[in-house]
C-alpha cells in the first residue's frame, strides 16, 4: 500500500471514532423526541449544511468525473444542483414545512389512505439504498487507486459506518454528521485549490481555449445531457424526500427557507473547484478511461501524501454525507410510514423502533447491491431514478394540486409507473446507458404514472369543469402547450430521437396535459381555490 494510502486509512479511522463516539450527545437529544425530524428545532446554519452534505457533495463527485471526461461543460451539473434546491426554498419548504410534512410517502398516505401509503413507503425505501451505493462505488473505485481496498470492502466499511451513527440518533445523528461533514469538505477544497494552482497552474486554465478547446467548450458534455440534467434536477424538486425531511426539521418554515437558500450559495465552491481539479488532472494526466481515477492519480502525484490523505477523506466525507441522509429517510419511509400502514395502532416508540430494524435491513440491502454490480453506479442511479420517480410523481402532484384524484387513482399510478419504469428497463436489457428505443426508463414510467392518474380519476366521477374564466383561460393555454409540445416532437422525432430527447418530450406533453387537467377538473360543488391555495392547505388529518 503506498504513503498516500496508509495516511489515507488512518484518517479514515480516525474520522469515523469521532463521528460514532461524538454522536452520543446526538443520541441523547433524539431519546428525548425528533427521531425523525429533529424535533423540529434546526437553526438555519444546520439545515444548510444537511443540504450542502446532501447535494453539494455527491455532485461534487459527479463533477470531478464528468469534468476529467467534458470540461467545463460539466458546472452545468452544479448549475441544475442549485436550480433544484432554490426551487424547494422559494415554492415547497414553506407549505410543505405548515403541513408538518415529514416524507413524501407519508404524505402520500395522508392523503391517499393506508394502502397508497405502505406501497409508496416500500418503493421508496427501497431505491434509496440504491442512491447510497452508487456514490459509495463511484467514490470507491477512486479510493481502491491508493490504498488497495477492494470496492466491495470500501462499500460494506460505508454502509456499516452509516447504520452506527444512524441507529441512535436519527435525524439529530444526520446533523451532527453533516456538520462535521461541512468542516471537512473546506479542507478538501483548500487542497483542491492548492493542488490545481501547483499543476498545472492557473495560467494554464486561463489558455485552457487555445490548449485543449474540447475541455473549453461550455456545451462539451453535448446539450442532450445538460437538458437532461435540468431536466431530473427540476423534476426531483417535488419528490427530494430526504431534503424535505432535513429542512422541516427548522424551527420555522421561514428559516429552512434561508437555510436551503445558504446552502444554494454553498454551493458554488464545489462547483468551481470540482471543474478546476477535473480539467486540471485531464491537462495533468490524460487518457484514463474512469476520471475518477485520472483526478485520484492526479492527486496522489501533485500534493504530498498527508495532504493527498486529506483531500481523499474529503471524498468519503461526500460519500457518508449522501448516504446518511438517503439510508435515513429511505428507513424512516420504510419503517414509520410502512409501519403505521400496517399497525395504525404503533405508537411513536414502535415506529422508532421499526425504523431502526428497517436501517439494518436497508443496511444490508445497500451491502447486497454492491456486491451485485460493483462496476457501474450508474445503473443503481437509473434504477433508483425509475424506481422512485416513475411511481410517486402523480401522487405527489395530486395531493399538492389535485383534490379531484381518487385513492384508486393514485394507487394505480403508483403501480402502473414502477411496473412501465422496470419494464422499459428489462426490455433494454438493463444497460444504464442504451436504453430500449432510445428512451430513458424514467421517462416512460412517469409518463404511464401521470397518465394513469388522470384517466383513472376521469372515469371516476363525480368532477366538473371550472367555469372560473382565468382558469379556463390558463387550462386552454396548457392545452394548446400540449397541442403544440406533441405535434412538434411528431414532425421533429427524427432530429429530437438521435439527440436523446424524445423522452423528455414525451414526458413534457403529459406534463401539460396534466396541468390543464388541474387547472380545469374540479371537484362537483366544490369551491374554487387557487394552486396556491391548494399547496397550503392542511390536510384533513392535521385540522
């Protein structure tokens, strides 16, 4: 094992005795109630650096790859990162944090009855675990470089170090961890800074356009990718389940607001530094096929093992702070709403308690996925995409901007869209980048989940068609959108296909036809309310 390797390790052991031992005062506020939210009392500064752990990590790995492989086409990545977390703060935290939320299965059930809750709880247990083993296998396979360790032990040492500082402490545990977590990542970065201003030197990212133009190229990754980008980011603001969960831990809706906003600017640094380092180790040493790896070797050549072992904890730090938080809330979906789906009876020391179970077994699920297909995360993140996404949208929507929606409508949804998203999945062989047809899984399901909903509800009446004549006007106006969206995807199939976008507009169409369909169809003798209305208003079981 080389310097960097050792060094790395014994970081590593360190930083895990402090979280596990460190979280005992974790442990001591969770026993006194907010296992699962914190007891509601987080102060701006902590959900900001939930958020920064959650996101700005993981992407920052994501960055260092993609921008090693595409330049700096790949802050585009960051960009949409940002986009989706200001859009939770300016249009969700708020209503969603008055309505006590605490998971969108949850909030499912709450709406939608016992049935619609346990499935959409199962479902979204169990892609989470799929999340924290692609970031754990990508971050992996870069630590496997200088120390040695196989992917699988780096993955199982993860998934074991998660469930010890999550079983106690619950949400607090994921606190305490991601702020410390916070700390780590400014070290990180320093290194980062230092490395790429010792190799190649800033004068070579300011000539970068006339050295390698391929790297200087802002749309490099190819515009497919980056609309595909905003696209998953901005579709995943309504179902960020383990974000919702961190920011309706604050005091006040109005503080997670302006925690969520602090972590947007947080953000900025991983972004800039993760495109520097990974065009720096492309100028640096170019040709491997993992850029994960080109930004490990890279490191380990340009800084001294010390510092090489600080801006590898900083990896793992990444790591944990995406995992911890999925592990979590995929356990709380699992065990308190799953739970109380089938023993409405459970008290609050029984759902704990499930939940916990549900972390060993999440725990062993996430081991059992990286031994299953340890060489690409990507195609755990396709499938937890399909998994989660193509079942819970429509629902989601239905409870934000839809009384109409029945509970049957909203469990055929739930089940139409995970079966089309496996399906579409199966038939293309389960290859995390060519897909069937052409078009992403996700795509179809959500596509079949919202349509589902609609026709189910409509051929469930009582409804009627608003008479209101702004909301005629603005269903008329998402009609014609859909008109158009569809009629232009049709003529330009042959252009859209190749580029990787007949999905999205596929999926873009529905998407306005079930707006129209929200906009239109009310409930018969109900009073009309405005989408805002509709967001803010309690559910019955909290009146």
């Amino acid at each position: 094992m080389t310097a960097v390797g050792l060094w790395t390790i014994g970081l590593a052991l360190a930083y895990t005795l402090f979280l596990v031992v460190g979280g005992r005062a974790a442990r001591a506020r969770a026993a006194q109630g907010g296992y699962f939210v914190g007891a509601r009392s987080f102060r701006p500064a902590t959900v900001a650096f939930c958020i920064t752990g959650l996101f700005s990590g993981s992407s920052f790995i994501a960055i260092l790859e993609l921008s090693y492989r595409t330049g700096v086409s790949a802050l585009w990545y960051g960009v949409a990162e940002i986009v989706q977390i200001l859009l939770i703060a300016l249009l969700l935290v708020v209503p969603l944090r008055k309505r006590l939320v605490v998971t969108v299965s949850g909030l499912i059930g709450d709406r939608f009855g016992r049935t619609a809750r346990a499935v959409g709880g199962a479902i979204t247990a169990f892609a989470f675990p799929m999340w924290s083993v692609a970031t754990a296998i990508a971050f992996a396979t870069a630590l496997s470089a200088v120390t040695g360790l196989s992917v699988r032990a780096a993955v199982v040492v993860t998934a074991l170090l998660l469930l010890a500082f999550l079983w106690g402490g619950g949400m607090q545990s994921v606190a305490f961890t991601q702020t410390a977590n916070v700390a780590v990542f400014a070290i990180m970065l320093a290194v980062a800074a230092f490395a790429v201003l010792a190799q190649p030197g800033w004068q070579a990212l300011v000539e970068l356009s006339g050295t390698r133009p391929d790297l200087a190229d802002v749309t490099g990754a190819g515009a497919p990718l980056i609309v595909a980008w905003f696209g998953t980011f901005v579709v995943n603001v309504i179902l960020a389940q383990a974000a919702f969960q961190m920011a309706m831990s604050c005091r006040t809706p109005e503080e997670g607001r302006t925690g969520l906003v602090r972590a947007a600017w947080l953000a900025v640094p991983f972004i800039v530094l993760g495109v520097a380092v990974g065009v720096a180790a492309a100028l640096t040493l170019p040709g491997e096929q993992l850029g994960l790896l080109g930004v490990a070797r890279y490191i380990t050549e340009v800084v001294p093992a010390p510092v090489a072992a600080v801006f590898f904890l900083g990896l793992w730090a990444c790591a944990i702070g995406w995992g911890g938080p999925c592990q979590f809330s995929g356990a709380t979906s699992l065990g308190r709403d799953v739970g109380s789906a089938l023993n409405p009876r459970a008290s609050q020391a029984d759902l704990v308690r499930y939940t916990r179970w549900s972390l060993v077994l999440l725990t062993v699920l996430m081991i059992v996925f990286g031994f299953l297909r340890t060489e690409e995360s990507a195609w755990w993140n396709v499938l937890a995409w399909t998994l989660r996404n193509g079942a819970t949208l429509a629902p989601v929507l239905a409870v934000l901007f839809w009384p109409v929606a029945t509970r049957l409508a909203a469990l055929a949804a739930l089940l139409v869209g995970f079966s089309a998203g496996l399906a579409w999945y199966q038939l293309g062989a389960w290859d995390p980048v060519t897909f069937h047809l052409g078009v992403h899984p996700v795509w179809v399901g959500m596509s079949l989940n919202v349509l589902t909903l609609l026709l189910v509800t409509l051929v469930h009446p009582p409804w009627a068609v608003t008479t209101e004549p702004s909301r005629r006007r603005r269903g008329g106006l998402a009609l014609a959108g859909a008109a158009a969206v569809g009629t232009a995807s049709a003529l330009g199939w042959d252009t859209l296909h190749p580029l990787g976008l007949s999905g999205l507009a596929l999926f873009t169409t529905v998407a306005l036809l079930a707006a129209a369909a929200f906009v239109l169809v009310r409930e018969r003798g109900a009073p009309v309310l405005r989408t805002t209305e509709l967001v803010a208003a309690e559910p019955a079981s909290a009146r």
